[in-house]
C-alpha cells in the first residue's frame, strides 16, 4: 500500500509542476483522440445518416451488423486492423 500512496504522490507532484515531459505526454494523447474522434464521425456521420433515410433491399441487416460491431471492443478492432495493415 504505501508505493501505491507513493506513486500518487509523485503523480500529483508532477501534474503540479507542470512537468514538460508529462505535458508533451498528455499533448499528444489528446492529439491522438481527437482526431480519430473526428476521422470516426466523418466517416460514420454520413453512413449513419443515408442508413436512416434511405430505404433499401438488406437494410434491416446492415442495421443488426452495424449494431453487432459497435458491441466489439476496441481492443479487438485495433488488433484485427494491425494484423490486417501488417506484412507478417
């Protein structure tokens, strides 16, 4: 218990010291979400929509396979897509 109390310790010292390595850290992290946040939504905004509106033979399983990926993890897709993109 106490290297957890420690580790907390150092955590709150270097978030208040503005530590430039622990910023740069952040800085990037945030970079890194927002932009596949926005890469997601245009991609998905615009089929999502014509998916509303539009009417068409097999709708109704696209919407049951659209919904089934959406309960994936995260995790699994990003492995999935690694494998994919890799040469090995």
């Amino acid at each position: 218990m106490h290297d957890i109390g420690q580790a907390l310790l150092t955590a709150v010292a270097l978030i208040r010291s503005f530590d430039p390595e622990l910023t740069g850290i952040v800085t990037l992290s945030l970079r890194v979400s927002l932009s596949a946040a926005v890469i997601a939504m245009v991609i998905g905004a615009p089929i999502g929509g014509a998916l509303a509106v539009s009417r068409f033979r097999g709708r109704q399983a696209v919407i049951v396979l659209a919904n089934a990926l959406l309960g994936l993890p995260p995790v699994v897709v990003g492995l999935l897509i690694y494998l994919l993109l890799s040469r090995s």
